[in-house]
C-alpha cells in the first residue's frame, strides 16, 4: 500500500500543483476522469518530472482513494506501463 500524506483533496489539485513521488518533484499538467463507472469515477492525473521531462499519470478511483492510488510512467508516443512507488506527498 502507498503512503499518502496531503494537505487537502487530491480532487483539489490543479495544473502547476507540485507533488512529491518517493522523493522526486513532479508538476501537474492535466487532472480529469479516465472512465466512468456505474458507481464511481476511474480519475488521472497527468504529472511530469521538469529535471527529466519524463511523463507519468496517477490513476484511482475516486471512492477508493488509499487502496486504488497507480502510477504509470509514459514510454514512447502512447504506452503507460505501471511504475511500483512508496510515498506521495501533495
């Protein structure tokens, strides 16, 4: 299970919001839903690391926060593949 530790809703944050990802600053560009459910939102967040101009997105549903929380780390054009992380911070 990640570790989450915030300041306010994650549905709160916004495009320029920076979050820290096991020790690593990364900036929001984009926050929106990914799919709807009958019951819920599948939600993303597409963030990016400005040193290294990598590009990830955090996914999770928005009922279930602490137990669905993702990240993938965007390789080529269109491919996302799951990134295991420990600690996120906003």
């Amino acid at each position: 299970m990640v570790e989450i530790k915030s300041s306010r809703s994650i549905s709160d944050l916004k495009k320029g919001d920076k979050l820290n990802v096991d020790g690593v600053v990364v900036e929001v560009d984009d926050y929106g839903i990914l799919m709807e459910h009958k019951n819920t939102s599948e939600m993303f967040i597409d963030i990016f690391d400005p040193k290294t101009d990598k590009d990830y997105q955090l996914r999770y549903f928005e009922n279930n926060l602490e137990m669905s929380l993702e990240l993938y780390e965007l390789q080529g054009e269109i491919l996302y593949v799951k990134k295991e992380f420990e600690k996120i911070e906003w």
